[in-house]
C-alpha cells in the first residue's frame, strides 16, 4: 500500500571550500591541501614524497582534480562546499 520511499539524505558541506583546497593541490603541490583539510600527517607525507622523491606533486594534482569533482571530505566526513 506504501509507494517508494522519498526519503532523501541531507548531508551538509562544511566549511572548507572545495575551490581553495583544489587550488592549493593544483598551484602548490606540496601537501598544503591536506592541512587545509584536517590531514596534517598525509600532508607530511606528501611533502616528504615531493621533497625527496617528487613522485608526491603528482598526488597532489590528482587530488586537486577530485577536489574540484567533490569527491575529497575534510577530516570530519564533511563534503567541501562550493
């Protein structure tokens, strides 16, 4: 007797813009994105891959690129705003 459920999540953004942290991954790639985002153990990371290796500014561009693509969250579970 009951239709299709029109239940529809409401998940909230946070407060770090997707537009910042995609631009800091993309033009400084070195892991500043990931401070930005509540990660600062991945940020180190990243940072010691490009200090040493450069294989980490790669990373870092990938993930700008899901940034822009609203696939990154922030370390809260949060989706970035716009």
């Amino acid at each position: 007797m009951y239709g299709p459920s029109t239940y529809v999540e409401f998940d909230p953004p946070g407060p770090r813009s997707k537009i910042a942290a995609g631009l800091l991954a993309i033009l400084l790639p070195i892991g500043l994105h990931r401070f930005y985002l509540g990660y600062p153990i991945v940020g180190l990371v990243q940072f010691a891959l490009v200090w040493f290796c450069g294989i980490g500014s790669l990373w870092c561009i990938v993930e700008g690129i899901l940034c822009f693509l609203d696939v990154m969250r922030d370390s809260h579970g949060r989706r970035l705003r716009d």
